[in-house]
C-alpha cells in the first residue's frame, strides 16, 4: 500500500481546505472589520464574507488554486518536522498570493488585488492578503498532517 505521504487523497483534501481558506479568509477578516465600524452583525458578517469571496475573479481563485496545489504536493512529498513543514507551506502560500498578485493582469483580477483597489499591494488589503496566506499554509499543514495520520491509525498529527 502507498504511503499517505504520496496519496493525493491527503494532499487533494489538505489543498482543497487549503485553497478555500485564502480565498474566504480575507473576506471574512474584511467582513469583521467593516462591521467592527457599522455595529456587529453575524448574518450580515457571514453575507459578506460569501459576497467578497464570490466577487473574485475565477482566474484569480485558479492562479492562486494552481500556485497553492503545486507548492502543497511539492511540501508533501517531504517527511519533515512539522514547524519546517508548516513554515514551508506559509512560504508557500505567501509566494502563491504574492504571484498571483503580482502578475495577474487587472483585466482578471475583478475582486482581487489590482480589480479590488487598483493597486496590485495595496497597503490596506495587503495585510489581510498575507495573514490569509499564511493561514492558508497553516490549514494545509494540519489537514495533511491529520488525514496522514488518521490513515496510519495514529492519533499524534506532530509526528510521522
């Protein structure tokens, strides 16, 4: 039997949660701060949330998605301690929304970057940009860690 260390069923689903939480997250941290200004309302948070993610342009969630997917099997193909693991999938996630920002044309970035603010790293999106990137490296790290894990028949996720 292969290694869940080569499965794509691990890598598929840890990208998938991965791929979702840079693209929803910023909308969420977005939500959160307009409503800390205009009264908080979960509903309306939630609404908001579903609305700024929508609005992203499907090259743009593909570019990221594609970037995402191939530095995540590339990190899973390694069998390291989980801060070098998890720092190098931050790396990873950081480096695909910096690309993705960085070279999408404005044409296809509606909702994103350059189509959001006119400005590719706009100081006041940029921020939420790299913590969802981040995130989105951390999410991948324990979901891979956890389905690994979970198939091994093992409860610790920190070790292989």
């Amino acid at each position: 039997m292969k290694s869940p260390r080569h499965s794509l069923t691990c890598t598929g689903s840890a990208w998938l949660f991965g791929w979702v939480t840079a693209v929803f997250l910023p909308g969420a941290i977005m939500a959160v701060l307009t409503a800390a200004e205009t009264g908080f309302d979960f509903r309306q948070c939630l609404r908001q949330t579903w609305e700024i993610a929508d609005n992203v342009g499907p090259f743009a969630k593909l570019m990221m998605g594609g970037l995402l997917g191939l530095g995540f099997f590339v990190s899973g193909r390694f069998k390291l301690p989980i801060l070098i693991d998890a720092t190098l999938n931050i790396a990873t996630g950081v480096a695909a929304v910096c690309l993705t920002l960085a070279f999408l044309p404005q044409a296809w970035s509606r909702g994103f970057g350059i189509g959001l603010t006119g400005l590719r790293f706009d100081p006041s999106v940029w921020p939420i940009y790299l913590v969802s990137a981040a995130a989105a490296g951390v999410v991948f790290t324990l979901s891979f860690r956890m389905c690994s894990a979970r198939s091994k028949g093992k409860q610790n996720v920190f070790s292989y």
